[in-house]
C-alpha cells in the first residue's frame, strides 16, 4: 500500500521536471559574424595632370548570425597595406540584437605619388558578446591606380607575306579610364624603304567612352619589288596626357640556301635506340615504384569516369562558383575569371570545358580574348565605328546604288586608291557588296535589294544625249 503511494507521488513529479526543462531557454551560442563587399576591384584614374587623385570607395554588407538570445558588438577596420592611413569606415562600430544585416560605406585615400598599378586592401569586422570569444572575418578589394588610361593591343602584330601581297593588322584601343575621351592615331615610325611598302590607316581619330574599346585597321600593301626583310611600322595613339602604341611588323621570307647532297640518315639509329631506351625507362618506372604504377592506372581508368550527368555538373563546388560567376558578370573572358576565382590554368580550363560541353555555358572570340555568357543569353553584337569617308560611301551608295568606283571617286572627290581601300575595308565588313556585270564593276549596300522596274534591261541613248556627269559614272 505505502509502495502504491509513492509511486503515485514520483510519476506526478517526474512530469512536472520535464515541463520546467522544456520551458527553459535554449543556451546562447557565440555570434559569428560575415563581411562582403560589393565589389573585388575599384578602379582608381590619376591619369589628369594636376588634379588631386580621388579616392577609392566602396560598399558592402556586415552580416550576424547565432547572436538569437544575446547582444553584440561588431566592430569594422581597414588595412590599406602600402596605401598607408586616410580611410575611412561607416559605421565604425554598431551594436545589434539578435540576427541580422547591415550596410557599410569605405573611402581609401590615395596619396599624390603612389605609382601605377593594383593594390590590395583588407576590411575587417569582429563581432563580440560577453562571455564568448570574439569572432572574426575579412574580405579583400583591390585598389587599381591608373596613371595612362590608354591600352593598346594586336592580336598578330608579326605577320609573313610575300612581294605584291596585303596584310591588315587589327588593333584594339582600350580606354581604362572613368570617362569619355577623344583618341587619335597615327603612324609614327616606319623602319623600311618607303617605296617598298604602303601602309594604310582606316581611322584617324575617335571617342571612346570609359571602359570600351573600339577596333583600328592598319592595312600594309607590299610592292610588287619588295625585298626579303622586315616592315616594321610604330602605330601610336593619344588622348590629352596618355599614350600607346604597338609595332606592327611584316616581313618576308629570304629563300633557302641550297646545301649540297650529305650522306642519309641512319633511321635504325636515329628511331630505333631511342624507342627501345624509352619503352625501358617507362617498363622500370610503371614496374619499378608506386607512383609510376599509380599514374599507369590513372592513365587508364580517369578518362573511363571523365563523363559527367549534366544534373551533377554544377554539383561540384567550384564548377557551381565559375558558373554563378559567368551569370553575375554575362562576357567575362578568361582571364578576369581566374583572378575572381584564383584558381590554376589547368583546373580553371577544365571546369570551363566540362560547363560549356554540357551547354551551361558559351564561348565567343572576341580579338585576343575569349568570352563566356550564359547558354540561353543573347550575345550583344558589336557595332562597327565607321570613318567619315567610309559614311560618306555608304550615304552614296543609298542614294546612288549600282555606282561604280570611279564614279564614287569623283562624286566624293576622293582618289581612286582611297576609294578601292575603303570598298576593301567595308566589303570585309560585309557592308558593301561588289557586284561585276562584264568589265563593269557596280557597288551595293549588302541590304540593297534592286527593285523589279530595276531589273529590265532598258534601251540605252546614245552617249551623245547623256549629260556629263552621268557619263562619268557610267565609266
């Protein structure tokens, strides 16, 4: 009977310990704190003369996160390494309840006479609540000092040729800076024998906005007399106190000496030794230790496992990150992704073919770098800057399709040379068409479609009866 009551009194209070457990807080944990800024590089124009350089500043977010039951304080510094003092972080220290997010601004101060280049800087932010042991994270930016916003770039500026042939060097024109400036190009050095050679300038000056590039053609017409040598030409751009410039070299070929007949080769001696001593180099390597052993099986099992389920493609940590890369940032080329990402040649290369062979992503030549978008962006196209000779055909060719190049000669009072270059140049562009009926020669807009009134053959007046600009176009 006492048995039967003190069981009746345990169970009751057993009960009532599990709901004052269950009522209890949850046991504060310490905070742990995430800064990010919202961009990896700032660009930095010293390029004027006399003018104080600005600052560099940008933003990001501080986040705070396991702080549910408790209050922090997070505090925010910046490390500008060789940059010295003169920054700037607001605010410098918050204190906040709970999980959250906030935004903060930075300045980084410049000083006069740091030279050109790309500097890296460091933020700081500690998160604090008492009791615990402070938690800590940093995000780098880096600072890029221009002091010549111009940047000049060929693809192929060495080329062969023979006598009586034409090479046409494409040159990019970069404009590095903040703003909008007028270029002008010229050509101001050439290292041969002048009347061997004609070089060609398609644009004599442009506006480049800031950022953008646009393409400069420099032709090279070779004479039917040129000799064996280098034809080298210094192309040179400007803009107020920058400069660029890049050699452009054409050469051609001196012919071969001829040698007298020499005994043959022994080919037991010059193929069979060395294949008989590399199969027993490689037979003690792969038998002989483990790692030759090891890279004989990678060597024939890796590739039976290098195909992937295109659903598990963006599985893989990195491979997910380039991607979420090439999203954010729709034409970066490879070069600006592996410094985002800081990965090796080799590995980089790799993910971004396993990406586009699975058709995430697509690669598209632009000059000496190539370009990554999304598979199912629409790539911008680029639009061809024209000269003021090169509108004034086309306007011609408008209003006057079918005009010979003679006629556009006299109607724009240009030579016949300057106007069989620029036909060349916007043949190339697939802007002009050149069509041949017989020993005529007619130009057309690519999009000119002739009307069917056109297309009739009419009765011809005698030359007598045509006025004379008329005749000069007919020839």
């Amino acid at each position: 009977m006492r048995g039967r009551k003190t069981a009746a009194m345990i169970v009751p209070s057993l009960f009532l310990l599990m709901v004052l457990l269950t009522a209890l807080p949850a046991e504060a944990k310490s905070p742990v704190v995430d800064i990010k800024s919202s961009l990896s590089e700032v660009k930095v124009d010293a390029s004027e003369s006399g003018a104080a350089i600005p600052p560099a500043a940008f933003s990001g977010m501080v986040t705070v996160r396991d702080n549910d039951l408790q209050t922090a304080t997070v505090d925010l510094s910046i490390d500008a390494g060789s940059l010295g003092k003169g920054q700037d972080i607001q605010p410098p220290q918050r204190i906040i309840s709970g999980n959250g997010s906030y935004p903060f601004t930075a300045t980084v101060s410049i000083p006069a006479e740091t030279p050109e280049g790309r500097y890296l800087i460091r933020v700081f932010a500690q998160a604090t609540a008492p009791g615990y042991a402070p938690s800590n994270s940093l995000d780098t930016i880096t600072i890029w000092v221009l002091r010549n916003r111009v940047r000049v770039e060929c693809a192929n500026p060495v080329q062969e040729a023979k006598a009586g042939q034409t090479r046409d060097f494409t040159i990019a024109v970069y404009n590095d800076g903040n703003s909008k400036h007028s270029f002008s190009f010229g050509i101001d050095r050439v290292d041969c024998f002048l009347d061997r050679a004609i070089f060609n300038l398609d644009q004599d000056s442009l506006e480049i906005g800031p950022g953008e590039f646009v393409y400069v053609n420099v032709e090279v017409e070779l004479a039917k007399n040129a000799l064996p040598g280098n034809y080298s030409v210094l192309f040179s751009t400007k803009s107020d106190n920058s400069t660029g410039s890049v050699e452009l070299t054409t050469y051609i070929k001196a012919p071969p000496v001829a040698l007298p007949p020499g005994p043959g080769p022994n080919y037991w001696l010059l193929v069979g030794v060395p294949l008989l001593i590399g199969f027993v180099a490689i037979g003690s390597f792969i038998g002989g230790t483990e790692v030759g052993l090891l890279a004989f099986l990678y060597f024939l099992v890796v590739p039976l496992f290098v195909r992937i389920k295109k659903e598990k493609v963006l599985d893989h940590f990195a491979r997910g990150q380039i991607f979420g890369y090439i999203k954010a940032n729709p034409g970066t080329h490879y070069l600006a992704v592996q410094e985002h990402m800081e990965m090796e040649n080799g590995v980089l290369a790799y993910h971004l073919k396993v990406l586009e062979r699975e058709e995430f992503i697509v690669s598209v030549r632009d000059g000496i770098y190539k370009r990554f978008y999304p598979r199912h962006m629409k790539i911008p196209r680029k639009e061809r800057q024209l000269s003021h000779i090169q509108r004034d055909i086309v306007e011609a060719l408008r209003t006057h399709p079918g005009t010979s190049q003679n006629g556009l000669a006299r109607m724009l009072g240009e030579s016949k040379q300057v106007i069989a270059y620029h036909i060349r140049v916007l043949t190339k562009a697939s802007i002009v068409r050149v069509d041949k009926d017989g020993q005529l020669t007619k130009c057309f807009l690519t999009d000119y479609v002739p009307k069917p009134e056109e297309q009739v053959e009419k009765p011809v007046p005698d030359k007598d009866e045509l006025p004379d600009i008329i005749k000069e176009l007919r020839v």
